[in-house]
C-alpha cells in the first residue's frame, strides 16, 4: 500500500469516527472510548493476572487505560482529529505499514476487566486494524477481576473465568446466566472438557459465519448477543450443520427460532385465564377466516396402561371427542419414546393443525417441529418454558390445596398433619405452602410435616410411625379416580386411611375449551393483546373448571359447608390463598398481609412457609427416576449443571 491510500484510508475511517461521534451525543452516550482509571479503583479488584499475548478481539477493546488520547478517537475508535494533524500522519503511516511488507507486527498493552478490553499502548493500531475490519490483533493483557458480588454481570464474569480455563475463548458474550455451561453440553462436551486448539479453530469459524447471519437479521440492535442466539439455535439445530450450509439457508433456519432470540430475558407471559375471541374486535376481525373444523393430534410419551398421568390426558381427549363432536378430527400417537418428533411429523402429514404434547420431556421435540411449521398450533403440558412457538399448559392446583389442607386442619385430632410431595418442580413449593395456610386457617397451631416422594425411603409409613392423623399425597388424576393412595387421607388409630379430600385434575375441560378459544381466534387474540409475539404459559385453575376439589360424603356438615365458601371464594376471586402474613422457614417476612403474589411469583416458590417442618431436596439427593423432570421443571433447574445428551434450555 502506498500512502496515497494510506490517505484515503484515514480519510474514510474520519467520516466514520465523525458520524459515530454525532451518533452518540444524539442519543445521550459518551462519544469517545472508556477510560478505564475513570470506571475503576483498587477497591473493585479482587486481583491481577497476567495472561501474556493473546489475540485480543477487536469488537471487544472499547476503551482506553488513561485519559491521555481519548479525544482522538470516537467510541468506535476511529480518528477524530484533522487529515492535516501529527497524530493523522501517524496514523497514515502505521495504516501503510499495515498493508505492506513490514506489517504491524508488536503487540498492543492493555487491561482487561469484565471481558472488555482497554488499551494502554497501542491505540492507534488498534484504529487501524479496527478501520479494516480486522477481528483480532495481538495484545499483551493483563486480567482485572472484579471482586465477586451479587451483580448479575459479574456473576456472569466469574462464569466466564471458568469457561476460559477450557476454552481460551474472549469471543463469546452472553446476557443470561449459567450460558457456558449450556454451550459446553449442546456441543457434546462434558462440563470439565478443554478444548483443543483445532476445536476452538472449528467452533470460531462456525460461530463467526452464524454471527454473520445473527447481524443480517438485526441482530445487534438485540439486547441479545450473537453467542445467545447461537445457544437458542443449537435447540433446534447441531453445531456441525455448520459446516455444510449456505449463509442464506442458515439465515433461514435462524429466522425459524429469531422470534425466541427476541424475547431472550423477557418475562414469559402466565396466562391464568381462557381467551375468548368471541368477545374482542380481534376474535370478531379474523372469525370469517379461522376453519369451523379443526384436526387435533395428542401425542403421549408413554402408554396409558402404563401411566396415570397419560391416562388422564386420554380421559380428557375422549371428553374432548364427545363434547366436540364434528368440529374436530383427532388423531392419537402412544408410546412415542424418542419417535415423538417423527409422531408429530406424520400427525401434521395427516392435516393436524393442532397437537397437544402430554409430558414435559417432549419439548425437545417440540421446538424442533415448531421451528419447522410455524404455522402449527403445538403444546407441551408443562410450565415455564421460554418458546414463543410452543405454548405451556399446567394447572393451578395450588387453589385445591388450600381447600385440602383447610380440610385437615379442621379433621386432624392433633397438630401434626403430614404431606407427601412429588418433586421440587415449578407450582409444587406453592401448593405445599397453601395446604399449609389452608391447615392454619382452620387450626392456627397446625404444623405439616414434610416428606417427598423423589426421596428413598417409606414415608407414608415414617409419617404414620410419627403420630400425623391426615396427610396429603398425590392429586386425583381424574375426577373418578378411586384406586391407590392418593388426595389427603385420615388415618385411623389401627393404620387404616380413608380418603375424604383430593385436588383433581380434569383435563377434558382444559382440551375443550383450548379447542374452542382457537376456533373462536383466541389464540391469536392473546398475542395481539399482549403487543406482539411472546412465550406463553396457560395456568388455568379452579375459576375455568380446570381443577376441583373431590370429597367424600364422610366428611361433616360443617366442614362440606366450609368448602364449598372457599371453592366460591376463590372461583369468583374474593379468597387467594397468599393474601395473608406470611413467613417464610427462615423468618423473613415474605408477604406482610397487604400484598397480593403475582402469577409468577406464585408459581417460582422456591421457598417454604414457617408453618412447614422439612426442606426442598438438593439435586443430587433426588432418586434417579425424579432427576429429568426436575432438570425440565426444577424450581433450581438453572443450577443443575447441563448434561450434554439431555435437553437444552
């Protein structure tokens, strides 16, 4: 290069320093590079390591050490100051250099701190190379680490120190926690793995190609970075597909799954009520174009001999069938295992334009359809999941506990009354600590005594041993159910239990009326409602008939009575069970009586009220058989290390 172009150069990297200078004093952000000593004191550090000479990533230098050239450059660092000045005739000079025989060839200085980079010599090598695009250049750096604290970023920095010890990578920037991890598992590495210089080669020119597409669609004016989306693709797609794509198929495939990219950290949506279309401008708008003739496909992950909870669902869709009648063609697929993403396949081959997936675990291959046919209504019974092409369906059983457990507060002869727990899934620390209000509500002296069955170990047995009278156990799958031990049960003085309460589920309800709210345009009517494309999860409970409370005929006069005003109470929302002093196990003042929980807050509990004697299990204690679903649903599940062949969320 000579320098006539050297010139030119300069020229074009001044009208882009210029328009960046002008871009940020329009919109209120400081127009020229950080300075470190600015935004740092020794207080903030924890310690210095020196990592010698990296590749430094160049879209991550954006600042400098000390105030002394800053005025030099724009935030971007490119120049500022005029063709005529030394400081230009410098830069010219390296520029030329740059393209010529002789190269830049010594490394910059500078300080890293939180994964930004800030450059004590070097800075205009550094606008050079920046100017011509240039991804990395070499730098000696020494690493500030933050003093660890409970802020969000550096928790994520910490984070991050672990991931570099394996992976040398400065490249990668995610917004949400525990992120690492979940890219180690969807690249088929064990958590611990180091990677090998022609592995981090192969995944930097991967993710550079997808960061290519990532900007092509708008990605940086996101608040999502490239590397989330990445993780948010790899859910639908394996890395290697990397390897053989063209960029205008990728952009296609990440435009599959760009609306979950969108909605990355936002709340997901917790829809408590059913959506009619009939009665909004929406519903009526598109009416005259929704079908009077829906086909509906249920795929079940086991057989329904051989599970209760299928066979509940199968009840809810033969219900479904009779109420429905020719409004609806349905088609059912049991036993699907890992086929459930073929079932579905062959379920939209057949004309489903609706499917319902019955067990958690069948998200996989939810997403994977979804990104497939975006115009396919799909389902997953389950709670809290972060997709805007599949929606979540649970119930509020929370609501029949605290009927159930106003029930064994009034029956138990004693104090003690026991409780059986299934998992520490999303929904399952509230209904625990709403039986227990409920038990207090009618014995201000009851105290439950915790067990779960995700335990080893007897402990209807261990509680009988104990002395409680009544416990809670299992919900009633279905409103008929009578075999086994389930609902909350008295115990007689000989052992014997007899049955007077149970929660139940009824899924036909559910089914029939989801059905009618996509004919009658709810469905889209929820979005349109909610300003755009989001994740929703219906949680419907005892208002919509979705659950109920089954009882014996045993039980007295009084006590039907007692119910019957709390199952009025809560249809018509003049009772919530959380609308009262709450304490939580460790005294801290959780609701001061005033306070009515959100949707949200209700169903992440992951904490237990005073009135409860036990504790929500540690991961590693859960028996094998309970470890999935809490890795789907665990109220900690973004603390539970990724398996690399499980499920990625």
């Amino acid at each position: 290069m000579n320098r006539q172009e050297a010139q030119e150069q300069y020229h074009s990297a001044l009208k882009q320093g210029q328009k960046n200078h002008r871009d940020c004093v329009l919109q209120g952000r400081y127009p020229y590079p950080q300075v470190l000593d600015e935004i740092l004191d020794d207080s903030m550090i924890a310690g210095r390591v020196d990592l010698g000479i990296i590749e430094v990533p160049t879209e991550c230098i954006v600042g400098t050490k000390t105030s002394g050239r800053k005025n030099a450059f724009a935030a971007n660092f490119m120049p500022l100051l005029p063709e005529d000045s030394e400081f230009a005739a410098k830069w010219v000079g390296l520029c030329a250099a740059h393209l010529g025989d002789e190269g830049i060839r010594d490394p910059i200085r500078c300080y890293e701190y939180l994964g930004r980079f800030y450059v004590q010599e070097g800075n205009k090598r550094v606008s050079v190379l920046k100017s011509y695009g240039a991804p990395t250049v070499p730098g000696y750096v020494i690493r500030l680490i933050p003093v660890y604290s409970e802020d969000t970023e550096v928790q994520r920095y910490y984070e991050f120190l672990q991931f570099y010890q394996l992976t040398k990578l400065y490249r990668l920037s995610f917004s949400q926690p525990g992120s690492f991890p979940k890219l180690q598992a969807a690249l088929g590495f064990e958590a611990d793995h180091a990677w090998t210089e022609e592995e981090r080669r192969s995944f930097l020119a991967g993710f550079l190609f997808f960061q290519e597409a990532f900007r092509k669609l708008g990605g940086d004016a996101l608040h999502a970075t490239a590397a989330d989306a990445l993780l948010v693709w790899l859910k639908v797609y394996p890395f290697d597909t990397l390897k053989d794509i063209s960029l205008s198929e990728l952009t296609k495939s990440l435009e599959a799954v760009w609306p979950d990219v969108k909605v990355l950290g936002q709340p997901i949506s917790v829809n408590t009520e059913e959506e009619k279309g009939e009665k909004n401008f929406w519903g009526r708008l598109v009416s005259a174009v929704f079908p009077a003739h829906l086909n509906v496909a249920f795929i079940h992950q086991l057989d329904p001999a051989e599970s209760t909870w299928i066979q509940a669902h199968e009840q809810g869709r033969r219900h479904l069938e009779e109420v429905m009648g020719q409004q609806i063609t349905v088609q059912v697929y049991n036993n699907v295992g890992e086929e459930a993403e073929a079932a579905m396949e062959t379920a939209i081959e057949k004309g489903a334009q609706v499917i319902f997936t019955t067990t958690a675990p069948l998200i996989a291959a939810c997403r994977k359809v979804a990104a497939r046919y975006p115009h396919i209504r799909i389902l997953n019974c389950s709670i809290s999941m972060p997709y805007t092409g599949v929606r979540t369906y649970y119930s509020r059983i929370y609501e029949g506990k605290f009927i159930s457990g106003a029930i064994a507060g009034a029956m138990s002869r004693h104090d003690k009354i026991g409780y059986i727990a299934s998992s520490p899934i999303f929904g399952v620390p509230a209904g625990i600590n709403a039986f227990a209000l409920g038990a207090q509500l009618t014995n201000p002296r009851a105290r439950v005594q915790l067990r779960w069955s995700c335990l080893p170990g007897n402990h209807m047995e261990e509680l009988i041993k104990s002395g409680v009278d009544f416990i809670s156990t299992r919900d009633l799958p279905t409103p008929d159910w009578v075999r086994g031990h389930w609902g909350a049960f008295q115990v007689g003085p000989n052992g014997s239990t007899h049955l007077l309460a149970s929660p139940y589920w009824n899924w036909g309800t559910f089914y029939v009326k989801m059905v009618r709210s996509i004919l009658d345009g709810g469905w889209d009517a929820l979005n349109s409602s909610k300003n755009g494309e989001q994740a929703v999860n219906y949680w419907w409970g005892m208002a919509s008939g979705v659950i109920g409370v089954q009882l014996s005929p045993d039980l007295p006069e009084g006590v039907q009575n007692l119910v019957h005003i709390l199952q009025q109470g809560i249809t018509e929302g003049t009772i919530t069970p959380f609308h009262r002093r709450i304490l939580s196990q460790d005294g801290t003042v959780r609701n001061d009586g005033g306070q009515y929980f959100t949707p949200e807050e209700i169903l992440h509990m992951d904490w237990l009220c005073d009135a409860v004697d036990g504790a929500i299990p540690d991961f590693d204690s859960l028996l094998p058989m309970s470890q999935p679903i809490v890795r789907l649903q665990g109220v900690y599940r973004d603390q539970i290390p990724p398996e690399k062949e499980g499920v990625l969320l």
